[in-house]
C-alpha cells in the first residue's frame, strides 16, 4: 500500500451510486492528515494525507474515476496501484461503519 496505512483506529451521501460517508462522521484536516471522528459510536481515527483526502473527496460525492485520477497525478503513483489500494481503504472505512458502500458498485471495482 502507498505511502504507509491510510487509516488507524486509536479508540473503540452518495458519490455516483457508490459511497456514502455515514451519519454522524466528522473529519478535521491537519498537517499530518486528518482526525475522523465517529460521534455515534465514540470512536476516534487517524488518517494519513492521502486518507484524509479521499474521505474528503468521498464526503465531496466525487467518484472513484475522478478521486483515483487525482492520487495518481498529485503523488506521481500509477492508477492501478491507487485504484487497488483505493478499494482496500474503502473496505476499512466501511468495515469500521464510516461509509457505506453499494455493494454491485464494490464487486465492479474489485473485478477490473
């Protein structure tokens, strides 16, 4: 995976028909990143640059093509591995209940 773990728990609207960041789900940017908090769970996470800019870009409804595209021309990292690491990363956000993603859109990715 680029550029280290996009997301790393410290405490226990829909992009084109594909992701939908969960009610409650409140990030802050900082020099290192981003602060996710969970605030209908109580749950705190750390997300590196790159992972503070996609969720933003997910929160923004920007779609995979057009979040991929930007990854890949701004750290200079070929589309298929952005897209590959993408996907993982959107699997962890829905795992830990802070997107949701639709699941014919998921197993279209997952496929290419």
């Amino acid at each position: 995976m680029f550029h280290g773990k996009f997301l790393r728990m410290l405490h226990t609207e829909n992009t084109n028909g594909a992701f939908e960041v969960s009610s409650g789900v409140r990030i802050t940017r900082n020099n290192d990143g981003g602060v996710v908090l969970d605030i209908s769970r109580g749950k705190v996470f750390c997300l590196n640059g790159i992972g503070a800019l996609i969720f933003e870009r997910v929160r923004e409804r920007q779609n995979e093509t057009q979040i991929v595209k930007e990854i890949s021309k701004q750290f200079d990292i070929s589309a298929e591995t952005v897209r590959s690491d993408f996907v993982e990363f959107l699997n962890s956000l829905e795992q830990q209940g802070l997107v949701t993603i639709a699941r014919d859109h998921l197993h279209d990715l997952q496929t290419r």
